[in-house]
C-alpha cells in the first residue's frame, strides 16, 4: 500500500470515529432532554408550584377539619396540653386519619392540576393553608401526615393555644373551615367566609374528578332578610314579600363571595371550550318554592353577574335525599336541620352560624316554625 492510501485511509477512519463521536452526543443530549422533560413532567403532577397568595384562591382548613383528630381531642380535654402534645410527637410517624374536609382538598387540588395545564403561568388557583391553633411541636405530625397523602398544603399557621382567626385577613382568606363552631363564627363577625364542617354519617363516593359545592340560599348566598319575614309573619307573608320584591337584588350573604371565586374559576375552563368538561360544579340547593319565591333568588345571582350549575327548589322538602345523590364534596346551610338530615345520609355539611335563624330552634325546620308563630 503506498504512503498516499495510507493517508486516505487515516483520513476515512478518522471521519467515521468523528462522525460517530458526534451521534453519541447527539444521542446523549437528547436522552438528557427526555429524562429533563419526564422529570419536570412527573414533579409538576406531583406537587404544583405554590401560588403568589395576592392572587391564589385562598381556603383555610383547621386541622381538625383535614384529619380525623378525634381521640387526640379526647387526651387533650382529659390530660391536659402536656400530655396531648406528648403523645403526638411518641405518635408522629403514625399518618391521622381523613377528616371530613379531606375530600375536598382532593378535589381542589385535581382543579388546580386542570388550571395549570390549561394556564401554567397563572396563580389564580387554590391555596390550601392549614390554620390551626396547635403548638409548634405537633407541626411534625401534621407535616409527616400531609406528606403520607401527598397533599400539596404548604403554608401553615400554628398558633400555640391562641386563636388563628386574627391571621386570617393576613393570609388573605376566602374561606375557612373548622369544627370549632365558636372561631367560625368569630371568622363571619369579622367578615370571612367561614363554616363548621361536619363528618357524613356514612360514606359516600365522591367524584374524584369534578369539584362539586352546593349552597343554601337565604342567609348563606343571599342576606337573611327574607327568613326574617317568616320568622315574623309566616310563609304567607313571605311568597307575598317575594313576589312583591321579585325584581329587588337581595342583600350578599356570608357565602357570596366563595360562589364569586368559583365562577370565575368556571369561566377560565369555558374560555377554553371545556363548559361540558368543566372539574368545578355549583348547586343551589334551597327550602323556597320555584313558583311562589324562586324568581327572587335567580334574579338576585343575575344581577351580581353569578350563576350555578343547577338550582333546586324543594318547598320545604328535606335537602338529605337530594344531596345524596348530588354527592357535593361540602354543602353549605345556616340551618342545623338541614345539616344533621344532609349528614344522616353522608353528605359532609358545613353549619353556616349567620342571620336571625341561629336565634331560633336550630333542629326545627323552617316550616315548623312558621306554623308554630
């Protein structure tokens, strides 16, 4: 072989080991790209990046409301502090049990997951804080418990003993839940949207794709002006008020405000073609007859610029057997009757303590009171 076809032959050689060093980083760069997209895929369904709060959607949860904390209660009102917080820090590799607002933050999330998909650099979306009057020793617990149901809760206010409504309006809050009926109703005097949430007395399948909230209307929704006239005169007095006022906007409730947030969360999804497909469903579930007092109601949600997926009229009907079957993730009421009958048959109801009907017999239904006066 002469010197000149060695030299060609080096040259060849040398462009197939190039050529081929080139495809191995080509090879290289594109499987770091696929395992940088997977990574960043699998991150962003597992936890969503936490919401600037001056735009978030704000629902403060106490910690008895997220889990089940009812024999902790018991050694703390028996035993005292010391012991109570004792046995959570022998217990914090034990995850507490669901409490009844834990589907809910479920369901807020799998929304949240939706709106990210559809709007990834916006946080108008759900911001879950856990608000609890807990002493700092027991955060562990309650961190290794979020962490076992890989919630995405993030900020947490633990007060030590004293009452968290104050830190409330700073965590700007649309809603708080509790189960302490006391600091809810501290939350509605200091205009925060708030509710005593209640177990379902037995278990229900809840969608687990579709947020699902059904309210009340009369002193949740609207003001309490209209229960005021029944409690007063009677449901003659009342139809007769209503039909009188039809074209009147009642007076905004302590609710109000949370339906608001919801439309417009709607709104986003049927902007976006998806008003069939939408993971968010309003009810208003109501004692008012369609005919004689329905009008009001829906024309009070129109001239706000509000709607709700479905409107129930029950005349005076019990809410429980509708609300099973809706299976609403929370339902809403300032009637206690209407919340022990929706629980009895496993709806988790939130106690809305608002208006002229906590004054009254709160197991009593409207209409028995009408009859009575």
């Amino acid at each position: 072989m002469s010197e000149e076809e060695v030299k060609t032959q080096a040259k060849a050689s040398g462009a197939v080991a190039q050529n081929k060093d080139k495809g191995c980083s080509v090879d290289r760069a594109t499987d770091w790209k696929d395992a940088q997209k997977d990574f960043e895929r699998l991150s962003s369904t597992k936890k969503l990046r936490t919401p600037k709060s001056q735009y978030a959607i704000t629902i403060a949860v106490s910690s008895r409301c997220l889990f089940n904390m009812v024999e902790e209660r018991k050694i703390y009102e028996q035993d005292g502090v010391e012991s109570y917080v004792k046995y959570q820090q022998e217990h914090e590799e034990e995850p507490l049990k669901e409490g009844p607002a834990f589907p809910l933050v479920k369901a807020l999330e799998t929304v949240n997951l939706r709106l990210r998909e559809l709007y990834p650099d916006s946080d108008e979306i759900f911001d879950v804080v856990l608000m609890t009057n807990n002493h700092a020793q027991v955060g562990v617990r309650l961190i290794n418990s979020i962490n076992h149901y890989d919630l995405s809760i993030e900020r947490f206010c633990m007060t030590g003993g004293k009452s968290p409504i104050g830190y409330l309006k700073a965590y700007l809050t649309n809603l708080y839940l509790s189960s302490d009926s006391e600091k809810v109703g501290e939350a509605i005097e200091a205009g925060i949207a708030a509710a005593t949430m209640f177990q379902g007395e037995k278990d229900l399948h809840l969608s687990d794709s579709q947020l699902r909230v059904a309210f009340d209307g009369d002193a949740v929704l609207f003001s309490d002006e209209s229960e005021k006239i029944v409690k007063a005169h009677g449901l003659d007095s009342f139809f007769e008020h209503e039909q009188k006022f039809e074209d009147k906007p009642l007076a905004q409730g302590p609710l109000k405000g949370f339906l608001e947030v919801l439309g417009k969360l709607q709104k986003k999804f049927h902007a976006k073609d998806l008003r069939l497909n939408c993971p968010i469903r309003t009810y208003l579930v109501t004692a008012r007859s369609a005919a004689s007092s329905g009008a009001r109601a829906l024309k009070t949600l129109r001239s706000w610029g509000l709607e709700v997926d479905e409107a129930l009229f029950l005349a005076g009907a019990p809410k429980g057997p509708l609300l099973e079957k809706i299976r609403p993730h929370i339902f809403f009421d300032d009637q206690m009757f209407h919340v022990k009958g929706a629980q009895a048959l496993g709806t988790i109801a939130a106690h809305v303590p608002y208006g002229i009907g906590q004054k009254y017999n709160k197991n009593t239904p409207i209409t028995e009171q009408a009859n009575k006066s």
